[in-house]
C-alpha cells in the first residue's frame, strides 16, 4: 500500500479501532492504496469526550481569537495546495485540474470563517426608558459532520471553519471511500494552532454514523451525501432531539431555449454533466431541450467528444457504481431512447483496471424512465424534449428533487420566468453549475435538503449557533412600565 493505514485522531493522538479495517482503493487504477477503520460506538465516545472537554476554553476564547487560526489554516491550505490536489486525486478520482479547483473553494471558505468576527456580532438597543437589550450568538456545543466521498476536501470545509470558529468542538467522520484528505486536514488544523479535542476525526461505516445521530452530547450535525442516505440521517438524529440539516441529491434540469447561444450552451451543458464525472450534487442530469434545438444538441455531442476518459475526464469512484451508471444507459437504450454518444465500457491505456465511464448523451427519454427521475451520479445526460416552456417547467417541478435548475436564453424575461417557477434552491442562467459565491449560502429544496437554512454562509451562522438575549435596567428612576 502506498499509505499506512489510516487512524482515528482524538484528541490530537492517532487512535485505536475496533479491529475492523476496509480496503482504500485508487479509482484511477484500481489499486488499494490504504485502509480505514470501521470504528465502533465505543470510538464515538471517546472523540465526544475529547470535544466536550475541550469545548469549555475554546467557546471562552474571543471569536477573534479563534478566527486566527484559521487565518493561518488558509496559509497552510494555499503552502499544501498541489499535495492536496494529488491526495484528492488519488484517492477520488477527479482530474488534478478539478482537485486543485477543488482545494480552491476549500481557501474560499476557510477565509469565509475568518470574516465571522464582523459578521456574528451583537445587537444592543435601548427598548423602553432605562432599558436596554442585547442578542449575542453562542455555540451550541459538540457537533459533527458526516461527509461524502464526492468531495473529500471541499466538504468537510464546507463545515468545520465555521462550526469551529463559531466556538463549537467537532467530530467529522468522513466517507470510508476518501478518508485520507480529511487526516490531512486534521494535522493541517493542528500545525495552525486547533487546540487538541476541537477537532476529531472519526472513520467508518453506518455504525459509525448511527453511534453519532444517538450519541446524547452531540448538539447538531450536518451531513452531505444522497437523499435516501439524508433522510435517514434526518430522521434518526431529530428523533434525538438534534439540530440537523442533511443534504441530499440531486436530478438537476437544464432548459434549453431555441434563442440560446448555441457554442455557449453546448460547452456549458457538456461541462456541467462531465465535470467531477457527473459526481457532484449540482451536475447537470437532464437537459429539457425547447422546441427545435437540434443544432445544440449536434454541438453538444461535438463538445462531449473532446472529453476523453484518463484525459479530461476523471474516475469513477467503485467498480459497483461504474456497474450501477451503465445499468441505467442499458437500461434506457432498451426503453426506446437513442444513446447519441455512448461512454459505456471506456477503459484507459494503462490504467486498464481502474474505474472509468466516458460521456454519455441520451435522447428521446420520457418522463417517466429512471434516469430521467433518479439520480445517476455519472457523466450521463439524459435529454427530454417538450414543445413549449411550461411542459419543461412541469418537468422541472414533477422532480422529487429541487437542487438547481438553470435556462439558457437570451430572453432576460423567459430567465426571470424560468428562475421564478422552478423549484429547486439554486438557479442558474447560462450557467451550468450555479453555486452560489461566499457569502451566498449553498443549499436546496424539497428532497434534496432536510432541515432548516443552509450549510455554508451567513445562513450557516444560525445553525451552528443559539441567540441568547439579555435585557438590563440600571436606572432605579425610570417610570416603569409593562417592558420594565
């Protein structure tokens, strides 16, 4: 194995496991480069004990004070930049463009955290004669987060440099496909200074996860993965009594107007459903092409060509889930749709093991096929065409998903149309992959997100917080009144 085997980190020190390990493999060649415990309740209990007892004096530091750290965690992301781009790489399968834009946003949300000193401040109004009132934010406690595979290192930032500078302690159990990003970060975290026990890392599997949605001092947890996934982990940690906010899936739609800019759209689209090989919750997955966009769609084609697996296009992340994607293309081609660029059974010179499924364009699929309702997580488009704008919106709204939506127009009215009557928590137009921008928050709706606000933020100020407000007299001479 090219890395030693992975450990718990708890309170600074390399933890035990239970005994239990699971091979880490390379998507890139197939090879296991490491492995990762499958850590029991009892190893859950020992990082909630770390980050309870740690949590006192690191909620008594002053905001600005822990914002320092991440000050520096920044620095050591942008000195540690290429290593950390190869580790996702490695590990994840993205190309080593698509790892270092992904240690990009990493940067972007650690200095997000250190703006929280101007952001999370105090109110204090006088309310009545002699009466004054104050609202402070505090934190919660112990949190945790539960991460994906898809973004080893961009999602565990999505939460932990708020939470944590917020005053909270943390226990993040990252995905057992992808946990050696997230013990670099850990000692990244460490050499800026994180005190031991704010910060633990816990691997493993479901048992893993259920020992955190039970655990009785955990306060809040987030957690990014599927929806089927989400709604579990929903269910069963507010069944306890937790604040959770648990992001889903997603079936994005991109509406497509015969007044669009057809060499804009067609790269845009084609970007979008192969970028991180279809494997990010904001990828394109069905295109709802308006009335007569074949020219588009012949671009489209041209466009997905040059993406070449091994080259501009990265792994997938298991053999089972490369098997699951070319099940649904078989599957629609045997229901009547028409596979206009087949990425089935690409293999790459060299790496003839490793995880591989080119671009893939589908069309002629009808509502009611799977991919067209359910999430494929591959660089697969699935092309459904409608003769007017309101039967693409229908098909919009009809997903049990609403991550994002985008339209591609000219027309500034049929966008605002568009962006007023989809349902989904993100909107793009002309824009294949419409993430919002720090301050912007990140976040869906209807089953692609269970709990309120969003993950990242200003929105995600009051969910890793509690508002404590405090009223004051100290004028014996004021008349008094009902408010004093």
């Amino acid at each position: 194995m090219k890395y030693a085997t992975i450990s718990n980190i708890v309170k600074g020190e390399y933890g035990r496991s239970n005994g239990r390990f699971l091979d880490v493999f390379s998507p890139l060649n197939g090879e296991v480069i490491s492995q990762v415990p499958l850590s029991s309740a009892d190893v859950v209990d020992e990082a909630v004990a770390a980050a309870k007892q740690a949590f006192p004096s690191w909620a008594d530091l002053p905001l600005k004070e822990r914002a320092q750290i991440f000050y520096r965690y920044r620095h050591l992301l942008e000195k540690h930049f290429e290593e950390l781009a190869a580790l996702i790489s490695e590990e994840n399968g993205k190309t080593i463009g698509e790892a270092r834009a992904e240690v990009s946003v990493s940067i972007e949300m650690a200095e997000f955290a250190t703006s929280l000193p101007q952001l999370c401040v105090g109110e204090i109004e006088i309310v009545s004669r002699g009466v004054e009132c104050r609202s402070e934010r505090h934190p919660l406690g112990v949190v945790a987060s539960i991460t994906p595979f898809n973004f080893p290192n961009m999602v565990p930032n999505w939460t932990l440099p708020n939470a944590i500078t917020l005053g909270n302690t943390m226990i993040l159990k990252p995905s057992e496909q992808t946990p050696l990003s997230t013990n670099r970060i850990a000692e990244l975290l460490a050499e800026a200074g994180l005190p031991e026990g704010v910060f633990n890392v816990v691997h493993g599997d479901r048992k893993a996860v259920e020992a955190i949605c039970d655990h009785r001092d955990i306060q809040a947890i987030s957690s990014v993965g599927s929806t089927r996934v989400a709604k579990i982990i929903y269910k069963r940690a507010s069944a306890n009594l937790k604040r959770v906010l648990s992001l889903g899936g997603a079936k994005n739609h991109l509406i497509v107007l015969p007044d669009a800019n057809e060499d804009m759209t067609a790269s845009d689209v084609a970007a979008s459903m192969t970028g991180c090989a279809g494997q990010r919750c904001m990828a394109a997955s069905a295109m709802v092409a308006v009335g007569k966009v074949d020219s588009i769609i012949d671009k489209l084609c041209e466009e997905t060509k040059k993406i070449i697996p091994g080259k501009n296009l990265g792994a997938i992340i298991s053999k089972q889930a490369k098997e699951r994607i070319e099940g649904y293309i078989t599957e629609a081609e045997e229901q009547g749709a028409k596979i206009l660029v087949d990425g089935r059974g690409a293999r790459v010179k060299g790496k003839e093991n490793g995880y591989y499924v080119g671009p893939t364009v589908i069309d002629f699929v009808t509502p009611d096929m799977k991919i067209a309702q359910e999430e494929v997580f591959g660089p697969v488009l699935a092309i459904l065409r409608t003769s007017t704008l309101d039967e693409a919106i229908e098909i919009e709204n009809n997903s049990a998903y609403g991550n994002a939506a985008s339209v591609f127009t000219q027309s500034g009215g049929l966008a605002n149309y568009v962006a007023e009557h989809a349902s989904a928590g993100m909107i793009g137009v002309n824009i294949g992959v419409p993430v919002p921008r720090e301050p912007f928050s990140f976040g869906g709706w209807n089953e692609s997100k269970f709990g309120t606000g969003d993950i990242t933020g200003k929105s995600s100020i009051e969910f890793w917080t509690k508002l404590k407000k405090t009223t004051t007299k100290w004028n014996p001479e004021a008349r008094t009144n009902w408010m004093s």
